[in-house]
C-alpha cells in the first residue's frame, strides 16, 4: 500500500472512494510521493508521467491542487471539496483538516510559505498567507485571512485574522 494513504482513509467513512472526491486527489498526492521515494528507473519515468495525468485531472474535477512537491502528513481529511488550494513548498502536519475553499501559499511570488502543525482545523475559504507558523491543534476561522501566526490550540477569525485563545488554555 502508499505510505500514509492508510491513515487517511481511516478519517473517511468507508466507501469514501464513491462518495468523497477529495480522496482521489490525496490519492493522486500519495501516489507521487511514493513513486519519488523510488530509485530511478523506467518504471518511475512511467508512473511520473500517470500521476502527472491524474493530477491533471482529478484537478479539473475536484478543484483540489496540491502537488507531490508539498510536504503533507499522514490522515489528512477534505471536507467539501472545490477551490482548495496548497503552494507546492507548504508543510503541512498530520491530521488536519481543510475545507472548501482553503487557501495556504505565499503573499509574494517566490515569498516564503506557511508551515502548519499537527491536527489544525481550516475553515471554509480560509486564507493562510506568508512566511507564517500555524501551531498544533488551532482553529483557523471560515474566511479568515491570516497574515500571522497562530499559536497552538489558539482560533484566527477575521480579516485581517485575530487571535482568540480558549479560556482553559490561558490558565
């Protein structure tokens, strides 16, 4: 089996595969990372060129984009998916999910990427921009534009984002 496909389809009902588009582009995603962890051949020359196909199209499909390039950790979950969008350079930590709409990549061209920990939830039309560190477990709000960051267990809201903590965490 791909690395790290297992645990995410353990965050999907079962029969994800007919019912859930967004698990044919982690897929796809899983697919080309396990093929680059092959040592050179035809036979990765070969699979290179299908997953470039199949990104393609379960792109065109899905409106999901995440390239092999991106560094996303095991149990990633897509609800509703359509406009998602992820810089190639982004990492991205376990167990997070992203909903429709969620954009994180740089504010400039070339600018440097998010790096978002493990277990983050990202509301619809979230937008996560910039050289920015997202801590473990935080909330980021639906349609949030966050331009800073946002420390563990912590929830951005608004435009620009501001941060707001849970009262158990600030004691």
């Amino acid at each position: 089996m791909i690395p790290n496909l297992k645990e995410d389809l353990e965050r999907y009902p079962k029969s994800a595969w007919f019912r859930e588009q967004s698990i044919w582009a982690i897929a796809v995603y899983r697919f080309g990372r396990w093929n680059d962890s092959r040592p050179p051949s035809v036979s990765r020359r070969l699979c290179d060129r299908i997953y470039w196909l199949s990104f393609r199209i379960v792109e065109t499909i899905t409106g999901i984009s995440f390239t092999k390039e991106a560094d996303i950790g095991p149990g990633l979950r897509i609800y509703h998916f359509g406009n998602i969008f992820l810089h190639s350079d982004v990492q991205l930590g376990s167990h997070c999910t992203l909903r429709q709409g969620v954009t994180i990549g740089n504010r400039v061209e070339g600018g440097p990427v998010p790096t978002v920990g493990d277990g983050v939830d990202f509301g619809a039309y979230a937008q996560v921009l910039g050289g920015i560190k997202i801590g473990n477990a935080a909330r980021i709000g639906a349609m949030s534009v966050v331009l800073n960051d946002v420390p563990a267990n912590a929830t951005a809201v608004g435009v620009p984002a501001r941060i707001l903590y849970n009262q158990a965490d600030q004691t």
